[in-house]
C-alpha cells in the first residue's frame, strides 16, 4: 500500500462508516507497521484529534437535573396555566407597584465555576462587528446571570472589549473586563467589586493588578453605591499578577 | 414505552453539551435542552426503535435550534466559503481559554459545518448517523466535515495546543 493511499484511508475515519470493510484497515494496519513515516504522522494526528474531542466536550455542567416533564406537557395543566396567566399578570403589576424590593432579593448563590463560565463565554460574532451598545448590554446581562446588579460605568468605550472573565481578589470573586488601548499592549482593565466585600476607603492603592501601571480610578458603577468600578490602565505586566485568573 | 425522566436523566448532559456548542451560551442550551424534552415526551408513544433515542433526541435538538435560528431572523451562511479568510491566527488575550476560542470559531462558522463538528467530536456518532440527524447523505457529511476540520485547524494550531499543559480549571 502506497503512503497517500494509507493516509488517505485514515482520514477518512472508517471506524466512523459503520460498514466499513476491515480488509482496508488491515491493509493501513500492515503499512503503519512498515513506515515510520506514517507511523508518526498518525500518532501526531490521533493526539490532534483527540485533544479536539476533549476539548468540544469540555462545557460547563448542565444546571437542572431531572425534571418533570410529564406534568409540563399536560393538556389539562397546560389550560389551566393558560387560564392562570391573566391572574398572574395582574399579581406582578401590583408586587411591581408596591413592593419593587421583592425583586430585588440576591438570587441563589451560583456554584462559582459555573459563574467564571458565564463571565467568560465567547462575545456572538456579527457581520457588521461589535457595538458598545451590544457588548455593554450582554455584558450587564452576564453580571445578572452571575447575581452582580450593577450598571456599568457610560465612560469606557465597550466596542474595545477584548474579553470579561473572573478573577480572584484577595479571597473574593471578581468580574473583570479587560479592554484594548489605543496602542499596542496598552490595556484597559476593569474590575467590578463589591463595598460589602472590599474596603473601599483603601483602593486603589491596595490593589496589585496584573498591569505595569497600578494606579487606578474608582468609578461609581451603580446607583446604590454598593458595586463600584475600579479602572486601571497599563502595559501588562510578565511575571505574576496580583489578580490572578482563578478559573 | 420509554419513560421520559429516565431518558432526561440518561441524556441531559451530552444534550446540553452539544446546545451548548450550538448556541456558545449557557442560558440558550439549557432552554434548548428543556424544550427538547418537553417535545419529545408528546412524541414519544411514536418512538418504535429505542436503540436510536439517542439520534433522535439529537435531532429534536438541532431542528428546534434551527427555527430558533429563524425566528430570530439569522440568516445562516450557506457554505463555508462565504467566511473571511483570515490570515493572522485569532488573539488568544490572557486568560482566553481554547475551549472558549473554539467556540468563538465554531460560532464563525455556517451551521451546516458547525454541525457535523460538534456531533463528530462530541459524540462517537458514526457518519451515518450525523447524515440521519441532519437529513443529508453521508458524502455530503464526509466532505463538509473535511473541510470544517481543515477551517478549523487553520486558525486553531492544533500542534499548539498539543503543546500546552492541560486546562487545570475545566472539567
Ligand atoms: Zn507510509
């Protein structure tokens, strides 16, 4: 069997054919055998294919477990969900009209890997490219997800986000948006932090970032004072970051 | 008759990984996941084979994707060569993980492409069973998932990342 042949019989995955003839792998088997050549291409292919399977399988764990989806597709329980919406409705028109605290009760503390995966998902690529509007608003919409309700700050230009992710900060969990300067390894790095957690009074100074500049500004990032914006622009730094990524 | 909490129980977690390199978002692949489900228990008295439940979970799962798609008003590329070509490999900044710089390409690429991928890699699903998923033979499988790997490598140095230790924090 000749080299193109054997390589080619093995690209083509026929353990993936179902009916696929044995006599053509026995064939490539015999060659890989005799050709050092195709033997090592085949390995650095199978550790290539492989390291892609783990890869495509490497995705956060599913959040619900088991449910009942009997009760959900009942057409008697159905009618009567139909039936209960009007009710429903009227109910949150009055919860939003004179209690707007129930809303605002913290959600179920999220398991914290689950939490890096949502800040660090991948941003949808679109034709015409980012906007700030939509990078801002799917940017807000993770820090809901992950229980952060804050609005962030109008000065940073969010077209610039190269990535958000979490990051360890002195025990705490932090969201951090790292943005593209205006030349080249200059870096805009912002992390969102929380007064009940942080002491406040003593930022920035205290704060080592993983960037040659530690000097930073606090932006107020919400309203109610709680979560607060510390921005810090610089180089980044080789060697160990004070903010290191944690997940 | 299969019971459906038993299939859930059984499937979720290999459903919700391929949502989730469908849609790249967590919050959509689960909904995708629950509404697959939710149609599959209506169905299910019509399921005669119950060795390809699992073929035909997938294909709930994808044709609700696509008119997800639809509704939102997507209009999917058509081939893979309606892509840029892009010569400079992508920034992988500090703290980009490969798992997530594959989604970002697999979210790049035209879904008849991305498609094939996912369930080859995901899954062991033979190439007749993809061809049945997705109602195209199984040449057209073969060839779209050729040049998807061959994409894909282009901008994914596969020899790179062979090279780098393990990603600690990601199961
Ligand atoms: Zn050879």
């Amino acid at each position: 069997m000749q080299c193109e042949t054997a390589r080619f019989i093995l690209e083509l995955d026929l353990t993936r054919m179902g009916e696929a003839d044995w006599r053509d792998l026995d064939a490539v088997e015999a060659h890989l055998q005799d050709c050092p050549d195709c033997q090592g291409w085949h390995l650095q292919r199978q550790a290539a294919e492989n390291r892609m399977a783990q890869l495509m399988q490497n995705v956060p764990a599913i959040r619900f477990k088991h449910q009942n989806f009997q009760r959900d597709s009942h057409t008697e329980g159905r009618n009567w969900s139909r039936r209960l919406i009007p009710y429903g409705l009227v109910v949150a028109v009055i919860l939003l009209i004179f209690s707007p605290m129930v809303f605002r009760q913290p959600a179920k503390p999220l398991d914290i890997e689950l939490a890096a995966w949502i800040m660090r998902e991948g941003f949808e690529s679109s034709v015409d490219g980012p906007t700030a509007d939509s990078r801002r608003l799917e940017l807000e919409r993770r820090f809901a997800r992950i229980g952060v309700t804050t609005r962030l700050p109008d000065a940073l230009d969010y077209s610039q986000l190269l990535f958000s992710g979490l990051v360890e900060l002195q025990g705490h969990a932090v969201p951090q948006l790292v943005f593209s300067g205006s030349t080249g390894d200059w870096l805009t790095q912002v992390l969102v932090l929380d007064s009940r957690k942080f002491d406040l009074s003593s930022l920035p100074e205290s704060i080592p970032t993983g960037l040659t500049s530690s000097e930073g500004t606090l932006l107020n990032a919400d309203e109610s004072g709680r979560f607060v914006a510390l921005v810090v622009d610089g180089f980044r730094r080789k060697g160990p970051a004070g903010a290191k990524a944690a997940w | 008759m299969a019971d459906i909490t038993e299939l859930a129980k059984a499937h979720q977690q290999s459903l919700f990984r391929y949502a989730f390199r469908l849609t790249g978002q967590t919050a959509d692949a689960e909904d995708l996941v629950q509404e697959t489900f939710l149609q599959a228990n209506r169905k299910i008295s019509s399921v005669k084979d119950l060795g390809a439940i699992k073929n035909w979970l997938f294909t709930i799962l994808r044709n609700q994707h696509l008119m997800n798609l639809r509704q939102r008003g997507n209009k999917p590329l058509e081939s893979i060569e309606d892509l840029p070509d892009c010569a400079v490999q992508p920034i992988r900044p500090e703290g980009v993980h490969d798992s997530e710089l594959l989604q970002q390409l697999l979210m790049e690429m035209p879904e008849g492409y991305r498609t094939p991928l996912i369930l080859f890699y995901l899954e062991d699903f033979s190439y007749r069973d993809i061809s049945e998923q997705m109602g195209i033979p199984i040449g057209t499988v073969m060839s779209r998932l050729a040049r998807a790997k061959d994409w894909i490598r282009a901008r994914y140095p596969v020899d790179s990342i062979m090279n780098q230790s393990p990603i600690r924090e990601e199961r």
